[in-house]
C-alpha cells in the first residue's frame, strides 16, 4: 500500500499539509479530542468504587453495532425492551448499561424488582428522574414540589378518587359514553384507538373538569392537551426545554391553559351560588387546597394538576380500552363469554344504569381482561428512579450492590412475559387471574399492570371503573369485528406505548329482542 505523501494532504487538514509541523491550532484541537474521547470513556468505563464485586454484570457490546458501548446505546435506540430482554437472558435480572455518562441498571423478575417498589424516595428516588415534566405541569408542580407540598397534592389527588367519588363518576362516563356511540349511527367502519382516544377524554373531562368546563370549553381544552401531549418527545427526556417548534408549541398550551382554567376559578369563586358542577369534579377539590404552611394553592398549581392527572389518566385508558376490545375481539370464544357476562349481568333489567357495584362485582371477565391487556401491552415500558444511596439486591441466589448515582429501571414489558411467572405469556389469557390459577399472586410485584408498592398509581380504580364501564357499553350495543386478520404491533417508538398499525373494526347496532 502507498501512503500519500504529507505534502499531498489538504492544507489545514490537522496541519499536515504544512512541513513544519502541527501548528498550535492543530495541536489545541487533536489535544481537545483526545481529551473528550478520555473523558467519554472515563465516564463510560469508570469504576464501581461502591458497587465493588458485588457490582451487577456491565453489559458494553451489542449484536446490533460491534462497536463497545456505542452498541448498546444503538440497540436501546432501535428495541429499549428487545434490548433489555437479551441482557436478561444474557446476564440474569440485575445488570447495568453505561448510558454516555450515565448508568442503567435493570431488575427484572419479582425477586430483583422488590427494592425497587419497596425503597423509600430518600433511597430510590423519582424527582431527578422525572423532571422533564416540569414544562408540562408547571413549577411547583409534583417531581418540581418540595416533599411536603407533594404529599399534600398526592393527597387532594386521592381524596378526588376515592371510593365515593368513583360511585359518581361512573354515571358521568355511561352518559358520555352513550351519547358518544349514538354519533356512530347503526353500522360503520372506524379507527377503534382514535375513537377511544376520544371518548376517554370526554368521560375523564367530565369527571375531572366538572360539567362547566366540559359542556363549554371542552374544545378548547382538547385542543391545548394535544399541544402539550405532542411536546413530549424522547428529546424532552434529555433536553426539556431544546428551542423545537413542538416544546414552543406546548409552552404555549400550558399558558393558554393556565389562562382558561384560572378564568374558570374565578367565576365559580365569584359566584358561589351558581351551580357550575355537582360538585364532585377533582377541580372543585384542588380548588381548596392548603399547604402545611397555610399558603393556598395557586391558580396555575391547579392548572399543574389537572393536567398531571389527565396525562396519566388519558394515555393509560385509551391505550388500555383500545388493546382490551382488539385481544377480545381477536379471540372469538372471548367475545362470547363476554357478550353472555354482559348479558347475565343485566339480566333482571336491560335498560339498567351500570353502577359502582355492578362493574366492579359482577364483571370479573372483562376485569381481568383488561388486566392481560396490560400485562402484555403497558404502556409504560420502563419505569425509572434514581439511587440516592447504595441499594441491596437479592436475586437468583446472588447478591448485588447497586451504586449510589446509579439510574435504576424496571421493565413491566420484559418483566411480565416471563414464563416462570406466567404460564405461556405471549398468549391472551385472562383466565390466568382467574380462581384456581391466579398467576398475578405467585409473588407481590409479579403484575405491574400499575406499578407496585408505594408509588402505585393512585387513578387505578378510576382507569379500571373508567374503561369497565366503556367496554360493557360498547359490546352490549354493538357487534364489532375487526377488520385485520391479526393484531397490530406495538409502537415501542412512543413515549407511552400504544398500537401500531391497524385498528380498524367494523360494527353494527344490536337488535334489541
């Protein structure tokens, strides 16, 4: 081979056109370089001083890209859950990923996913994890409060969830429901996850807005949502405030959103006499909120909330209400147990309301249906926290230390397929929660359909009572079929996991007998 001569190079290519030498500015930048490259890889490389040996297995090569390190991050890129899946088969259920300068590091299984439900936020902690949704909720606002601030709003939160509330929303989301699918007409074709995107949002504004807000500004507030949802891309997670057309845009919403809400304060305030709801809105709750110091809440610290609440609630309901109806309606022996559980519930009175305790007594199949929907689907595919300490964990017989620093993650995607877990568990099988078998109890942080353990969701029983009493109304007043031979994909491109692909079912209006 014939190297060039070093006249033959590019003038100011590294200065080696010049047969002087490297000039200074040459030599600055070569020197820029190899410092950068020393530091990435110190950051990459650098050694557990705390971890010791009893640090989790370092995954740093890929069968995607040959390059170390560089490999994995690629492998994350494409598949985060293909990828967490190879290390766990690879390496066992604790191991951690270098990250740039970060380290990821997995438990998967209930065994190693115990600290994680089970420590305290002063060990495992969530607030420097989640602080890109400040720009969405608002300062001040839940990962952005101060410790006791936030108990006080997760309490406000719970108070407008509890039992008693949930009694009276469920007529509030019947109502919206019926007269969402009486737009349908009696036969059709349409997109099933956009038609339940919508009607999720209706039932929860009615519930959590109060009937002001949504019979006269249901539009408008739709439409700031969607700002603020699209505002939330991977890029956010790493740059929450990059100049993008899509963060402006969501600056945007939540002002606008600040604007309209606190308008709406106002004259409930100013006019107390007026019936603006019944009174069992979430708005109405956050409204009176006081600090332990005595200070009221804010007019955009409500806002913060409301949005918080919708966010979590609209992206879980809609996805789980789309996925549930398409695993049934792909499994015909589904459909008609359903249809007959349906059936023998309203027995005694077709017509009848659903109720509180209809949905939650006398529903087990679709209730558990739901809950196969989202052990296969969640749509959070990683849960996350950062250690503020050294953390113990104990799995298959060996014994880790996860370092303070460390990024520390869960998969419910990875973590509920396991077969040792779950008999055959890429099968829709809801009778698998079922008496007699009950899979989700072999261990308490087998199902995390809604996390685990301190910080499980709170607006469960409301997504549970929300989508129940969606699905019984929709398959007692329709036929659907599915227009696609098979299921769609899941779109693990998304921030939170939905389907990809076709949704499409047919339906027609069942004849009353």
């Amino acid at each position: 081979m014939t190297l060039p001569r070093r006249g033959n190079l590019p003038i100011g290519f590294g200065g080696l056109g010049s047969s002087s030498g490297p000039t200074d500015t040459t030599l600055l930048l070569l020197t820029s370089i190899a410092l950068l490259s020393l530091s990435f890889l110190f950051f990459v490389f650098r050694p557990r001083t705390k971890g010791g040996k009893a640090g989790p297995p370092v995954v740093t090569s890929s069968p995607v890209c040959g390059l170390p390190v560089i490999g994995t991050i690629v492998e994350f890129g494409k598949s985060p859950v293909k990828m967490v899946q190879r290390c766990y088969e690879e390496y066992g259920p604790v191991f951690t990923v270098p990250f740039f300068h970060k380290r990821l590091t997995f438990l998967i299984g209930p065994e190693a996913q115990e600290p994680f439900f089970k420590a305290s936020d002063e060990v495992l902690s969530q607030n420097e994890v989640y602080g890109f949704m400040k720009p969405v909720f608002g300062p001040g606002i839940v990962y952005d409060a101060t410790k006791k601030n936030r108990q006080v709003q997760f309490q406000s939160m719970a108070n407008g969830l509890r039992t008693a509330r949930l009694k009276g929303y469920t007529a509030k989301i019947e109502k919206e429901t019926r007269q969402y699918l009486d737009t349908w007409g009696d036969s059709g074709e349409l997109d099933l996850f956009h038609a339940l995107s919508e009607l999720t949002i209706l039932t929860s504004s009615r519930c959590l807005h109060g009937d002001d807000v949504r019979e006269n500004l249901f539009k408008e507030v739709s439409e700031l949502y969607h700002d603020l949802d699209r505002g939330l891309t991977p890029l956010t997670v790493f740059f929450p405030n990059a100049p993008t057309d899509r963060h402006k845009k969501r600056n945007a919403a939540r002002q606008k959103m600040v604007e309209l809400f606190s308008k709406v304060i106002k004259n409930r305030r100013d006019n107390p006499d007026v019936k603006h709801s019944d009174g069992t809105d979430i708005l109405s709750i956050f409204m009176d909120v006081k600090y332990k110091d005595g200070s009221a809440i804010t007019d955009e610290q409500v806002t913060g909330l409301l949005i918080a609440l919708l966010f979590a609630g609209q992206h879980t309901s809609c996805i789980t209400s789309t996925w549930t109806s398409l695993f049934i309606l792909n499994n015909p022996a589904i459909v008609e147990r359903i249809v007959e559980e349906q059936t023998n519930a309203f027995e005694s009175d077709p017509d009848a309301a659903v109720d509180y305790k209809m949905v939650n007594e006398q529903m087990p199949l679709l209730h558990n249906s739901m809950k196969e929907a989202l052990r296969l689907c969640p749509p959070l595919i990683l849960l996350i926290r950062q250690a503020l300490k050294d953390v113990k964990v104990h799995a298959a017989g060996k014994d880790y230390t996860i370092p303070e620093g460390d990024m520390v993650l869960i998969s419910p995607s990875v973590g509920m397929r396991i077969p040792e877990v779950f008999a055959k568990p890429d099968e829709f099988d809801p009778d698998r929660f079922g008496p007699g078998r009950e899979e989700d109890k072999s261990s308490p942080f087998a199902y995390m359909g809604f996390g685990g353990g301190m910080h499980s969701c709170m607006g469960q029983n409301f997504a549970f009572v929300q989508v129940k009493t969606i699905l019984s109304v929709l398959f007692r007043e329709f036929e659907l079929e599915m227009v696609s031979k098979t299921m769609p994909e899941i779109d693990y491109e998304a921030m939170v996991v939905g389907p990809k692909g076709n949704c499409r079912v047919k339906y027609s209006r069942r004849k009353r007998s």
